[in-house]
C-alpha cells in the first residue's frame, strides 16, 4: 500500500501518545427547560473549549471504542483568514504546537507538510475513540484531499475506505471566478472495520418514483416493481424451478434471484406481478417506498452529492444569530443526510457522534434536529479550541434547543441540555509525579482505565473506599490517601474487599515480599512510578 512521506513526519506519527492528560474540568450544565440550573447535567452532550488533540487525549478514559460517528470539517489549508474561522495552519496556536513538537525543523515546512502534521495525531486518537461499527466523515477540499486520502489509508486501512463523495455547495462559480468554476468539495469516508454496503434515505426525485398503488397503500406507500429473473447463471441450482400462474408454467430465462420458499411465499402475499405479452411472462416484485411498519425505506447512496448548499449554512446562521458570523459554515441538513447512513434504521437511534473541529456547532444543530425529528436518543460532542466557543459554538446550541428567529421565521426549539467543559490541569506535572490539585475521582478513572481499556462506572462506598472495580477476573485497587504515604503490608491487606482471582494493588510503599505477594496473587504497583501513561 502507497504510504505517504513528509517534513516532520517521523515526530508526529507516535505524538499522540505524548500528549498530556488533562482532565476536563466543568465550568457549567446548560438545560433549555430551567436555564437558571447550571449544576452538571450528566446528558450526555457536551461542548468542550481547548486543544482538539489534549481534548481528544482526554476523552479516551470514558469514550474509548464507543463513538459511532465522527464528522469533523478540519482546516482546508486554503489560506483564507479574513473571518472567524482561520482556514489554515497558520493559527498561533498550531504554529507554537509545531515549533515544541517539530522543532527547528518545522520552520522550514511547506503549508502541506504542517496541515499533515497537525493532521495525523489528530485521526490516530479519533480512530482510537471510534467504535467498531462506527463511521468516519471528513470535509475537505483539493488542497489536502489527496494528502487525507493517503493518511486515512495508513491509520484507518485502504479495505476500510467507504467511498469519497462530491458535494456540489454552491448554485454557481461566481461572477468573478476566473479558469473553470469550482463548486465542489469532498467528504471523505471511513469505518474502523470494513463494512459492506451502506444506506442512506431516497432523495426526493427517487421517491417520485413510487407511483403504483395497491391494497397496501395506506401502510407502505407506493410502490415500483423489480425483475425477479436474471440472466447471470453462476451454478445455482436451487434458483432454478418453475412457477405456475393462470394455469402457466413459467421458466426463468436463466434463474430467479430468490430461491423457491421466498418467492413463493410473495406470491402468497401478493407481492409479485405477473404480465404476459405474446406467450412471454415477465415477473417482477413490488418494491415499496415504505416497511410493513410504515417506515421509510433506505436505498444506496450514490457518489455525487447536489445541495444543500454552503449558501444555506450561511443563512441559516444567519437567521439564528440575526448576523452573518461565519464565512460558508455547512448546513446542517447535510451533517443529518450523513448521520442517516450511520443510524438508517428505526432500532438505531442511539450513539454518540463527536465533531472535534466544531466551529458554529453545525453538528450538535444536525443531531438535535434528527432526535426531534425520529424521536432519537442520540447524543454529541463538540470540541473548539477558538475563543468562539462559549460565545458563538455553545449559544448556538443553546438557541436551536430553545428556539429562534422572529414571526413567521421563528424556529421552535428542540430542547435538551449539554455540560461546557474546558481543559483542565495535567494528570502528572514536570516532574512526573502525580498532580495532587487533580479531584481523586479523576485520579481514580484514569488509573482504571490505563489497566482495563474501560471506563470506570462502578460507585465509590465507603466500605470499598480503594476499590475500583473487578474485571476479568483481576481487582483493581488504588490505595490513596491525599495526605499521607500508604503502605501495603500485612496489617492493611484489609484493603482488598472483594473476592477475585488476582488482585491489582497501587499503593506509595509495599513491605510485602515477592513471596507474600505470590501467594496472595497481589501485583503491586507503586504511586506515582507504575501509573502508566499513555
């Protein structure tokens, strides 16, 4: 497989396991039903303003494997920085990353070699936070897109590529456009697993198709019809068998596409034509717009994308706003038309979707409107790093949960509520010793998670006060105390209250011998030397 080369790679492709560990630290809960509560909401969605790559780091403990989609719309490295969006990697903050990540290397990096910088540690956590059925959507343009293709390539695996689809957004090139008018960008798409196909909702112009009315109407809509023969042959035997219809025997020209049982049982249901013309049978099934529960049906989605357009991100937060604060953002209507072919099933509402370039909030926007829409459970996560996050990323949130506009524009609020975070302290300090300012819990949820990969959930009790949780087998124990030194010895293995197989014990002192602690299946590990990071 192609890989590709670059300035500065060779210190950015393991970099995300140098970042620090931070933790989040909550500023406020926001919820549209009493906005005067801003205690922790515990909803689910949150809006988190810092450093996408500390914040991705960030995320892992609780959110490891579990993200169903990401939609991210990065930097298109155009060099455009006349409005609130700088669209490059020019940003003060990304130039000071480079120069502490890079070195005096990263000066001499042409405008590509810095975006693939920035870039790489960026999908190497995403991809670590998305579940095994999840999927990938990135926005990008011809600047970048050949470089993005090969770097997803080399993190996510060429058999997990999905497709890349062309999105017309905009109605035309512009009066001004000089050569050949652009009005096309790219989303490009990934799963973590390879997957076979997908689904998405019909367009408009696919459903105009469904005409034919039968008894079925009421429930299913309406339908059109399919062939039910097919000329290919590959050996098939069972597909090949008559049928008998107005006392006619009736012979696929090659085979049937169903084996016998089914389409006999179609029949029955009457959901097979039969046409004659001149001795000739043609036999099809009807395909309707709708399931036996009245829910619409999914079709494939195809490669171009028309509409909706960069005109309607714009105006539509415009509308929401009452000025024009971003340059082009994306519709929401198009982040929904892609989350539909992640959850394109009515028993899939639920899962997180995750935006960790999240500008004006277009995505958490897209997701309220879908559970509003179908009745979804489904949750967001938002990271920003500019200092439009509260005021721009988070208000907008606020205002499509409790409505806006004015008179006939007026737009009815979704409701819901989201916690706003900002990155906190470091798990460890320069020294590397365990930053004490952190909450113990945090501590706690850390240190569990490095062990099992899994998000601490089990309720600290004071009888099981060092207690973490049981998994596989193994107890995990942080024995701490904030003021002083603990020792595990004979006389505090009282510490360990739950029968398991083996135990994990942290702890700042062992007087126990190698011996004692085979006996008693106890590995010991020391605070803060055997914390591991990662």
């Amino acid at each position: 497989m192609p890989t590709l080369t670059w300035i500065g790679k060779e210190k950015v492709v393991n970099h995300h396991q140098e970042v620090p560990y931070r933790v989040l630290e909550h500023k406020y809960g926001f919820r549209a039903d009493d906005p005067t509560d801003t205690t922790p909401t515990n909803s689910g969605n949150k809006i988190i303003h810092g450093d996408n790559l500390e914040a991705l780091k960030s995320l892992l403990p609780e959110y490891e494997g579990r993200i169903k989609c990401i939609y991210i719309d990065p930097p298109y490295n155009t060099g455009n920085e006349k409005w609130v969006y700088n669209d490059n990697v020019n940003d003060p903050k990304i130039k000071k990353w480079l120069g502490e990540v890079v070195g005096k290397q990263g000066e001499d990096l042409s405008r590509h070699d810095k975006w693939l910088c920035m870039m790489y540690p960026r999908l190497k956590l995403l991809h670590k936070l998305l579940a095994d059925d999840g999927v990938i959507f990135i926005s990008i343009d011809d600047n970048e897109e050949k470089y993005l293709h090969l770097i997803m390539d080399e993190i996510f695996g060429n058999r997990c590529f999905i497709h890349k689809i062309i999105w017309k957004n905009k109605y035309g090139p512009g009066a001004l456009t000089k050569g050949v008018g652009n009005v096309h960008e790219y989303i490009i798409c990934y799963s973590k697993n390879p997957i076979e196909s997908v689904a998405a909702p019909l367009s408009e112009e696919e459903i105009k198709k469904y005409k034919l009315k039968d008894e079925k109407y009421s429930i299913r809509g309406g339908y059109i019809t399919q062939p039910l023969a097919t000329k290919s042959k590959d050996d098939r035997i069972n597909l090949v068998y008559p049928l008998y219809h107005n006392g006619a025997e009736i012979w696929p020209d090659k085979q049937w596409i169903w084996e016998k049982s089914r389409l006999y049982k179609a029949i029955e249901n009457n959901d097979v034509v039969f046409n004659e013309n001149n001795g000739k049978w043609s036999v099809r099934f009807k395909q309707y717009l709708k399931d036996e529960h009245g829910n619409m049906r999914y079709g494939k989605p195809i490669s171009i994308l028309v509409g909706p357009y960069n005109q309607d991100g714009t105006s539509e937060i415009t509308t929401i706003f009452d000025q024009k604060l971003f340059n082009n953002p994306k519709p929401q209507e198009l982040i929904q038309y892609l989350l539909s072919w992640v959850f394109n099933s009515q028993d899939n509402k639920n899962g997180i979707i995750l935006d960790s370039f999240a500008g004006s909030g277009t995505t958490a926007h897209a997701v309220l409107n879908l559970n509003k829409k179908d009745g979804g459970n489904r949750k967001f996560i938002l990271v920003e790093m500019e200092d439009y996050a509260e005021n721009i990323t988070a208000e907008r949130v606020r205002r499509a949960m409790n409505g806006y506009g004015e008179e006939k524009n007026a737009v009815a609020g979704t409701g819901g509520a989201f916690d706003y975070y900002e990155l906190g302290a470091p798990m460890f300090d320069q020294e590397k010793n365990l930053n004490e300012e952190i909450d113990e819990e945090k501590i706690r949820e850390y240190i569990y998670y490095t062990e099992t990969k899994h998000h601490l959930d089990r309720e600290r009790t004071e009888k099981a006060k060092y207690l973490l949780d049981t998994y596989n087998g193994t107890g995990y124990y942080f024995y701490y105390e904030r003021e002083q030194l603990t020792t595990l010895g004979f006389d505090t293995l009282y510490v360990v209250t739950e029968r398991a197989e083996q135990y994990v014990i942290y702890a700042d002192i062992c007087t126990l011998s190698k011996e004692d602690l085979a006996k008693r299946n106890i590995i010991f590990k020391k605070i803060p030397r055997d914390i591991k990071r990662f």
